[in-house]
C-alpha cells in the first residue's frame, strides 16, 4: 500500500469567513428556516441588534429601526457610529471591535468580537454604513468576501450605523422571518431597557416597568393571584407573581440583555432563593415544589464578562458577579432575601394570598402522590415493554454537544406512520412516540389525569418535564398526524393537552405540527412534492406533457426511502403559537367546550388556521 506524503502542503488554514461558514453552527446554533425561535436567521438579527443596544446602554441613541421586507434585513442605530477608519475591519476581521476595551463596555452582550462577522460572512449580500461627525463611510460584501469600499463623504445625515444583510439561501434554506418570534426578541430589549424604542416596520416597541411589563404582556390580569411584586437593584431586577390556573412554573431568565432560555447559575440561584426566603418570612418548611408550583417570575442580572455555555449564549456559566461583587450565588440570594422579605412584610394582602397558594398546592401534592406512585411503578414495567418511545442519541439538556438545539420528538397515530418516520428519521436527533390510537380529551380535567392514563404519563415522561421545563429532553415536539380529519382532531387533542397542562411548552415555541405532502408529481428525471393545489400545478406545469401524479392519503403510505426528504433538511414546521388576545381558558372552551358539532366539525378543519394565527 503505497504511503501518502504528510507534509506543510497538507495543513490548511482557512480565513475568518471560510470557518464561519463551514461551521455555521459553532457560531449561531442551527440553521432552520425560520419556524422556529431559536433559527439561525434570528441569531443574525440578534448580533446586529446586539451592538445597538451596547450603544443605547452607553448613553448613545434612543431609538433602533429595523425594517424586514421579505428576505432583506435593515437595522439602523442613532449611536455614535462605527470609527471611520475601522468600518472594514469591525464587521471582517475576528478579535476586532471595541469591546475588548472593557472600560466601554463593562457588561455588553455580545462579547466574544465575532457577531457582526458570522452575519457578514453568512449573508448574500451585507451592507455597512457609518456616520459620525458630518461624515459617512459605506462598504459592501457579497459572503463575506469585501466587493466595495466606498471613500469617505461628507453628509447631513443623523450619527450612528445602519446594517443591511440579507441572509445567504445556499445555508439558510427556504427561510422566512416570522414577524411573531421578531417582535417577541424585540419586546424583550424593550423591558430590559426602558427608555429605549424600536421601530420595527412601523410599530413601535416601548417598555415604562421592565420586567413588570413582560410578565403582564405574557399574563392575563385576571389570571395573576396577586398584583406583580416588582424588585430593581442595581445589577438585578425581578417581577414575580403566582398563575391562578397554569400547573407548572414559569421562568424568564436574562444576563446583560440576553434571554437564558436554558437558564444557568443566577436562574438555580434565585429559584433556590426564592424558596428560603418564602420559607423564613412563614417560618414554615413548605415544600419547594409546593412555593414554585404555578410561578410566573422573570430575573434579569448584568455581569462583568459573563461566560456563556454556548456560542449562542442560552445557558449561563459564570459564577462570579466580577469586579468586587460577590458570587452569582450569593449576590442574587442577599438581594432576594432582603427586598422579597420586605415587600412581603409591607404587603400582608399578597402574603396571605401566597400563603394559601402554597397550602393549595401541597394538598393536592399529597393527593396526587398516591396516584403519582402507582404511574412511576407502572411506568417503570412499561418502560422495559415501552414500544412507544424510540429515543435518539442527544438530547436538549446537552448543551456541551453541537446539535442539540435539532433534538426532536415526533408524536405520531398508528403503527405505519411511526414505523416509516422511524425507519428514515435522525437516530442522532430525532426520537419518535407513538399513540395508540386517539388520546383522551384532557380539557377541564386535573393533572390527576395525567398520571391516570397511560398514555399521558408515558408522554410526560419521554418528555421529562413533570417537575419542571428545565429538564426538557427535546427542543422540537412535532406532532405528526395525517391531514384527513381524523389527524386534525388527534392534533387538537395534543394541543389541548399540552395547553391545559404545559402551555409554557407552547409560549415558549416548543411545539410544532409536520407539515407532509398531499401530492407527488414525477416524471422519469424528476420527483415534486406538493404540499397544496398550487404547488400541484406548478409541478404539473413544469414536468409536463405527462407526469405521473400520486395523492398521499395518509403518513403510513409514504416509504420511509421518501419520508426521509419530510424529516430532513428540507423540513416544514408549522410552529403552534398562542394568540396574545385570548387566555389558555377561553382558548380551551373555545376549542374543546360544548360545541355543536357542526362547530366541531369547523374547528377540525381550520384548526391551523385558527390555532396558530401564524402566518397571514
């Protein structure tokens, strides 16, 4: 065997732009196409927006535009703008950019001098232009790769910077913006800067109370147990109150303006906190569960050069406030102690309604634990049975693994479907449950019924979120039902479920509906799939004289060799989302109350529609 020569010719180093694109996903997590929150394409907005808001926290400009019209993104800032001379090599040049003078910037959000660039070198086309002092500099990329470097010119325009990138489609395939998940990023800049507007496509996003505001815009009022406690300090702030409804528990987490959606040190430290301080003020040693179970509570808190567990900055790491502050720990734990136990003393109203709360909650924990424990031994017999559940090999808890933002759990009906998505699916990223047949009507049910049926129980378990969402295995739930009625009332009765239990899966973007195709067109070079009548004629249009035209009629008829093109890459994800005008409990009794079935019958049929409110 002949020996191959290992030598300087075989070692390749590649530039800032070539890396980033080879390896988009250590810079923005994954890709997507936009159907879902955490999508490569909202990371790009978000870097950009990121340098705005560092400019706004440092005194500079009050307002940021952002205009998106189809695939172009525009982003201006009345800022001091980028250095003239260093326009070029800010947005192209890695470990260059002013934040590494930490006198600037002492607790910025995008720290590591590489956003702007992973945008530059994963757009089409990106656009820089920069104005201070009556003077303005322009440059131009097509991928990253510097096409014009316009001269200075003398302007009257306002200071600051203006970015237009539009994202490159050979990466982000078949993306969209989906104004919902723009305005829920941009809402969330507004409550942890008050005094700051964003104009996004004419709307203007403002916020007076902070975190105040997020918990009341996420809440209806006549869902909260008592009025929002609102506690700011100098590097913290919080809003806590009790849902009279929802089950679970309810965290909004951010560190210097980004959302920790996976938590991290200050969110263990203040649900810790949270528990002794309540514990002190009653003099009594509730439960944790029974003092957390219903929390609606957000915690924001700014730190000198935080350390993210990822690129995308979703898990915090840090266990030092910096400087001469003490621990996250400790920091967070004193100010939770003082100014929570404070506010409880001063407000006697509030306390005797969380007192209750918490009396309520631990009744119908005592109650439930019997049920609870003949589900656990039963589903512990089923588990070395359990054929529903065919798991994958990461989960989202992963966070030290590169794909674990593509973790995905299909609930499929019948033997056929789930056996082709399992035949052709991710055995990396993708798990697939599979129902019975069709699952019970949970509304106006306890969670006693969780743990009673079968079914559920396994759900929840395969999930892992009894306790709380901060354990969730999968970042994608995808419910995979056939598109004839039949599909649509399974996939109504998921929903319900999940609303009446765990709406925090929904509002927090979790949930999705697969999308199949209802046709295939093809002729001897080219297969089409459809996924409605216009698509249909066009592929008839384009493969004619005579193509071969089959109708899907359900999941368990498409082969796993095709199905494997649905799962992929090339995938559509309706996202579920909740409409911000109607409670879960009117949404509930609208979908599942007593209806006539004619009524039903509509509801089964414009259920994405109505449901998602999403794309229109």
């Amino acid at each position: 065997m002949a020996e191959t020569n290992y030598t300087e010719d075989n070692i390749r180093s590649l530039d800032w732009k070539e890396h980033i694109r080879m390896r988009p996903g250590m810079y923005i997590g994954k890709l997507g196409d936009g159907s879902s929150p955490d999508d490569g394409i909202y990371i790009l907005l978000k870097e950009v927006i990121d340098n705005c808001i560092d400019e706004f926290v440092m005194g500079a400009g009050k307002t940021i535009e952002i205009r998106i019209k189809d695939k172009e993104v525009k982003v201006r800032d009345y800022g001091r703008g980028i250095p003239l001379g260093k326009v070029v090599d800010v947005v192209s040049k890695m470990n260059t950019g002013g934040k590494y003078d930490s006198r600037a910037f002492k607790k910025s959000v995008g720290l590591n001098g590489v956003g702007t660039k992973a945008v530059n070198a994963l757009s089409a086309s990106f656009k820089v232009e920069s104005v201070r002092d009556g003077q303005q500099k322009a440059a131009y990329f097509e991928l990253g790769e510097l096409i014009n470097d316009a001269a200075v010119e003398e302007t009257t325009k306002r200071k600051g910077t203006k970015v237009t990138f539009i994202p490159d489609e050979s990466i982000f395939k078949n993306y969209k913006y989906r104004s919902e998940y723009v305005e829920k990023m941009l809402r969330n800049y507004v409550y942890l800067n008050p005094g700051l507007t964003i104009d996004f496509n004419g709307e203007k996003f403002v916020s007076e109370n902070g975190l105040k505001d997020l918990l009341e815009d996420n809440m209806n009022t006549a869902d909260m147990l008592y009025p929002v406690i609102h506690l700011r300090g100098d590097d913290i702030e919080i809003a806590i109150t009790h849902s009279k409804t929802q089950y679970s528990e309810s965290y909004y987490s951010f560190v210097n303006g980004q959302n920790t959606t996976q938590g991290g040190t200050h969110l263990a430290a203040y649900r810790e906190s949270l528990v002794r301080t309540v514990r002190e003020f009653y003099g009594k040693n509730y439960d944790a569960s029974d003092i957390r179970k219903s929390v609606v509570t957000a915690i924001s808190i700014k730190v000198m050069e935080p350390v993210f567990e990822s690129q995308t900055k979703t898990k915090l790491g840090s266990t030092d406030m910096g400087g001469d502050l003490p621990t996250v720990r400790t920091y967070i734990n004193d100010f939770v102690k003082t100014y929570l136990d404070n506010f409880l003393h001063k407000n006697p109203e509030t306390a005797e309604k969380l007192q209750r709360k918490i009396l309520t909650a631990e009744r119908e924990r005592k109650e439930l634990s019997g049920i609870r424990k003949l589900a656990k031994d039963r589903a512990k017999k089923a588990n070395l049975h359990n054929k529903k559940l065919r798991d994958c090999r990461i989960h989202l808890g992963d966070t030290k693994k590169e794909r674990n933002l593509e973790s995905t759990l299909f609930i499929t009906e019948g033997d056929s479907a789930s056996g082709s998505i399992t035949k052709s699916r991710d055995v990396n990223t993708q798990a697939v449950f599979s129902l019975k047949g069709k699952p019970l009507n949970s509304y106006g049910l306890t969670k006693k019924i969780v743990y009673e049926n079968e079914e559920f129980n396994l759900l929840q378990a395969a999930l892992n979120i009894e306790e709380s969402l901060e354990d969730l295995r999968y970042n994608n739930i995808v419910i995979a039902t056939d598109a004839d009625v039949d599909g649509m009332h399974i996939r109504l009765l998921l929903i319900t479920f999940f609303l009446q239990f765990f709406p925090e899966l929904i509002k927090e973007g979790h949930l999705y509906i697969l999308q199949t195709p209802l046709f295939r067109v093809r002729n001897k070079k080219e297969t089409i799939y459809c996924y409605s009548e216009d698509e249909r004629r066009d592929a008839i249009e384009k493969l004619k004289p005579k193509p071969e035209i089959t109708r899907f009629k359900g999941l368990g008829e498409i082969s796993p060799d095709e199905f494997v093109h649905f799962i992929g890459e090339d995938i559509r994800l309706d996202p579920v989302m909740l409409d911000k005008q109607m409670s879960i409990e009117d949404m509930l009794s609208f979908y599942m109350g007593k209806n006539t079935p004619d009524r039903q019958k509509f509801i089964i049929e414009n259920l994405k529609v109505e449901l998602d409110a999403v794309e229109e």
